[in-house]
C-alpha cells in the first residue's frame, strides 16, 4: 500500500514534467559531459568546503582490482626454489612434495607486469593512475576457500570503495562465485566486473592436460609456455590433488568419451572412479613421483578428494548475473574442444581424437562459456569480442580499446552521477543545476527500475524531472512535441528524460515510449540495455491494455528488439523477435531475419 501511495504522489511531478516538456518547441536541456560536470564542481568547491570534502572522497574512492588466472601469484605461495639461472626474479618452480603428497613451492610471478603487460597499465589510468590492487591467491585450492579469503581482503583493503573488478581466466570463476556469495555482505560497491577468457561454464582443455600433459593452443605468451609446462609437466602428480583444476572443468561434465570397439561412450569427468579404474597404473607412477611409494591409496585419497570438492564448488556456483554490471570480454578465433575422445590402455589414458563441433573460443576456453551464454541477461551482461590467445587477452589492443571506450567512461560518468545526487541534497547547488538546465543520465539499470528503488537511486531521476519541468514552463509554448524533437537533436537529453520518468514510477511508462528509449539506446550503440528496455516494452505490448498500441506498433518494438539482441550477441533471441516482427508484417524485420539466418548458416559452414 505504502508503495503504490508512494507512486501515486509521483504521479503529479511526472505528468507535469511530461507534459510541459511535450508542449514546448524548444529548451536548451543538455546533457552534460562528465568532465563538464566535475569543472563546474571544482569552480563551486572554491566556496563550498562540503563539496570539497565530497570531491576529495570521490577521488580517493575509486579502485581497480586485478584478479589473475591460473599459476601466477604474487606473494601468496612462496616457492622452496627459484629458476634464478634460467629466469632470474621470475619464476619459482614447483619441484618438491612433503610425505602427504602436498606441494610447498609453486610457479609464482613477482609482478603482474610482468605477466599481463601494458593492459595493467591501463586499467589504473581508468580510474585516475592510482595502482590497481591485485588479490593473490593459491590457485591450487578450493575456487570456494579463495573466494572467502577475497571476502577478507575487500574487507581489509577495499572497504568503503568504489571498485571495478578486473578477472584473467581462473581468477573471473573465483570473483563471480564471490560476488554471488556476496550480494549483500560487500564492503564495497562493484561498479562492473571484467572478465577476460573466464571459463564460467568450465572448459574441456583442463581434461585434456591432466591426461597428455601440457599442449601449446595457438601463440602463447613465454609466460603461459614454461608455466603451464612445469605444472603439467616435472609438477603433474600434484595437479591431480588441486580442486582448482577440476572446478575449471566443463560444468556439465561431458569432457570425455571413452573409445570401446569403433564406438565412443560418454564418461563423467567428476566420476574419481573413472580416473582411478582408467589411469590406475599411471596414477601409481605419480605417487611414486610425489614421494609416496607404497601409499598410493593416500595419494589416490588426495585426488578423490580433490574431484569431490569441485564437485561441491560447481552445485553451489551460480552463474546468474544478479543485476551486476558484467563485461564479458572473448575470443572466438580458435577451434575449441567440445570433448575428447580417449582410450584406455593397461591403466593408462590417451587422447586419439579432438571432437570440436561448432566450437571456437581463445584456444583454453570455449567463447560460449567465457560469455556466459546460458545465463547472460541483456542490459547486464555486455560482450566485447578480443582476438589475442588465452594468455595475451590483456595485450589485446581491443582491450586497450575497451578500457578507452566504456571502461574509462563508464567510471567517469560514475564520478559524475556521485556529484549530482551530492548537489541534489544542497539547495543552492540543487538550484543551480536547474538553472544551467542539466539532465543526467541516471545509473539504475532497466531490469532493477520496476524493484524496489531507494531515494538514493531516484535522485537524479527527480532532479532531471524538476528541470525540465521548470524550464519549459518559463519557455514558450507551443505545439511541437519536444519528447519527439528531442530524440532527434538531443536523444541523450530525450533518453535521459524517459528513464528518469520510469524511475520515478514506472508505472507511468507504456509500451510506445519504452519503444522510442529502446531505439535511443540502440542508435547509441548501448545495445545490451536497448535490448533489456524493449524487452519491457514487448511484455506490456503483450499484457497491457493501450488504444494507440496497434499491429504496426508492436511490428516495430519486436523489430527492435531483434535488432538490439542481434547487435548484443544473442543470436538466437534475435532469431525469435524477427521471425515475430515478421508474423505481424514487418518488411525490415523480416528482411533482417533472412539475413541473420543466412549469416549463422554461413558461419556454421565455414568452421
């Protein structure tokens, strides 16, 4: 009751708003840019020491923080011995087990640097030039157990802060399970997690080393080539005991298929039976190799024990995005394994067949499962193709592109937005923002706009809608509709009016204005929240009840809608709004449909 009160009280500054802005010919509403935003703050800091309080804390608050993938650590596993005649300062190697079959040194890296290249570098001019933290981990344990001990590290180093994640391979699986573990317990506020070459649905290469050993994929960097060939390699024995590993598996478990006469047989990769009946004379050999002559039932106890942990991780791993901004960052160039075919030998396993149907990805990790396809929500989950291997993602000069681009902006604009709702609170400053007639996009995303919605979160919805409706009730009148002129001269300006109405209570919206924001933000290239805004926008046209919304209209919105989830790579989704764009005579729609099932048939055939 409360709520719907609440709407209805809204409701007034809504339709004044809207309809002053509609019967106007002219405004001079702008949207401002954020650097714009931040001058005009710094002027009025000069006499306003709360605004330069709050501009000292906007500086200082926000953060990278930089997750590294498989067998790179910094400071988190000391190693017994250094490779300092062949790598000097680099790498220590794992060469010694204790009776337990336990490791005690590992490959470690002393800088990130080092590792990941100038992508580092800009990743911390994003957010002003401050270092990026680097949480280190032991990469051979529990993904579970690491993300509870980042939970530790944001609380220690990190609380109170703005941050962007930023996650290399193994490291995107570990800050996601945090994340999911986390929503309401973070000690910061996560602007966006960036995932590069993240496995979140696991990949099938994983199998494919635990059997044959390491296999160059691609162009590796020099890092990725000793790495991986010292852990697969003199280390193997001990990586049958790292859960990590087998929680980097495919999740559904299907990486193998065991070769019995001229058939195949599809085989559980968590079935530590398996393993131990197939590879028993093989794993013999390496509990010998890891100090345990005699005892290989402890050695075998270790790596069973490995294989139900991941077990464990991959029921509770949610792979939802639970309204977090993500950046799914990919690589399609390379075929993929969809399984292996293997055979089994007097207690040993080898690889006689690569089956790689329709696969591609960065050579370790399957594109379907570094974008999360199953679960991946428009408006939320945003795709940014790369074309480096595995290992060189962040040497990719897409990624500097993508820093530049969206990253650098997106933490701009949150600077900004973190001003204006300071302002929104000041009389004066709320005054003058009014007067200098600025509209600001607001930072809520589509799918959260019809939850519950803190006063926080509609600030600045409310303060753009007290802008306009005071400037055009000064300008003067007339009978052009400027919601309409506005999408064609100013459409930040239009876009950001739209949406602040929404916020403020979304009940206001209709299927035809939520159609012309969808268009907006897909003309401004924002395709993934195009597509989660038309999505809203198919739903009412389907439920509610409008005069004005006819066949044509709703031709329009699916036609849209397909395009947004075409541009948002999510053909399949594409697929499904065209061909209903078409059943209700939609030329383009229909035009577009062809031509998309003519590019997928072209791209199955070339791979």
């Amino acid at each position: 009751m409360a709520r719907n009160a609440d709407r209805i009280s809204r409701a007034s500054l809504i339709s004044a708003a809207l309809l002053l802005v509609w019967s106007v010919p002219c405004l001079a509403l702008t949207e401002p840019r954020p650097s714009e935003v931040r001058r005009w703050a710094d002027a009025q800091a000069v006499h306003h020491d709360a605004l330069r309080e709050k501009l000292r804390e906007i500086d200082d608050g926000y953060e990278v923080l930089f997750i590294p993938g498989f067998t790179y650590g910094v400071d988190a596993i000391q190693p017994d011995s250094l490779m300092g005649n062949r790598r000097p300062n680099k790498v220590g190697i794992l060469l010694d087990f204790n009776a337990g079959g336990r490791i005690r040194g590992v490959p470690v890296f002393r800088t990130k640097e080092q590792v990941y290249g100038p992508g580092v570098k800009l990743l911390e001019a994003a957010v002003g030039g401050r270092p990026a933290y680097d949480f280190a981990y032991d990469w051979r344990q529990d993904l579970a157990l690491s993300a509870e001990k980042l939970q530790e590290y944001a609380v220690k180093h990190l609380r109170g802060k703005r941050v962007v994640i930023v996650a290399h391979s193994m490291g995107g699986v570990l800050a996601w399970h945090w994340k999911n573990l986390h929503v309401e317990d973070r000690p910061f506020s996560l602007i966006a997690l960036v995932l590069l070459g993240s496995p979140l649905d696991g990949s099938c290469e994983p199998a494919d080393m635990l059997i044959e050993g390491y296999r160059p994929s691609g162009d590796p960097n020099w890092f990725m080539e000793v790495a991986y060939r010292l852990v697969f390699g003199e280390a193997h024995p001990a990586v049958f005991t790292f859960p990590s590993v087998f929680e980097l598996l495919s999740r559904d478990g299907s990486c193998l298929r065991l070769l019995a006469g001229d058939r195949a047989y599809p085989q559980n990769h968590f079935d530590a039976g398996f393993w131990q009946k197939q590879m028993a004379e093989t794993l013999k050999g390496y509990a010998e190799k890891a100090g345990m002559r005699g005892r290989e039932p402890e050695y075998l106890a270790l790596v069973t024990a490995a294989i139900d942990t991941a077990k464990r991780f991959n029921a509770r791993l949610d792979l939802k995005e639970h309204r977090d901004l993500v950046y799914y960052l990919y690589s399609e160039d390379r075929p993929m394994p969809a399984w292996y075919t293997v055979r089994a030998d007097s207690g040993t396993l080898s690889v006689v067949k690569t089956d790689k149907p329709d696969a591609y990805g960065d050579g370790r990790v399957p594109a379907a499962s570094a974008t999360n396809d199953r679960f991946r929500v428009p408006g939320q989950g945003r795709t940014w193709p790369l074309r480096e291997e595995h290992g060189n993602l962040l040497a990719d000069p897409r990624f500097g592109h993508f820093v530049q681009k969206e990253l650098k902006p997106l933490v701009e604009l949150e600077k900004s937005r973190e001003i204006i709702r300071f302002a929104a609170h000041d009389g004066k400053l709320r005054d003058k923002i009014v007067a200098m007639e600025w509209v600001v996009p607001p930072g809520v995303p589509p799918d959260a706009i019809e939850e519950s919605l803190t006063e926080t979160e509609t600030e600045i919805a409310r303060l753009n809608l007290e802008t306009a409706a005071k400037a055009a009730s000064v300008a003067r009148p007339g009978v052009k509709n400027l919601g309409r002129a506005l999408e064609e001269d100013q459409p930040g300006v239009a876009a950001a009016l739209y949406k602040s109405a929404w916020l403020v209570n979304p009940d206001e919206m209709d299927a035809r204005t939520l159609n012309r924001l969808g268009r907006i933000k897909l003309q401004q290239g924002r395709v993934d929240e195009a597509a989660a805004i038309l999505e809203r926008a198919a739903e009412i046209a389907e439920t509610g009840e409008d005069p004005h919304l006819d066949r044509e209209l709703k031709g329009y919105i699916y036609s849209n809608l397909g395009a947004a989830y075409e541009k948002a790579n999510f053909p399949q989704k594409a697929l499904a709004a065209y061909t209903k764009a078409a059943e209700l005579d939609n030329a383009a729609a229909a035009k577009n449909l062809r031509a998309l099932k003519s590019r997928l048939g072209q791209a199955k055939k070339s791979r």
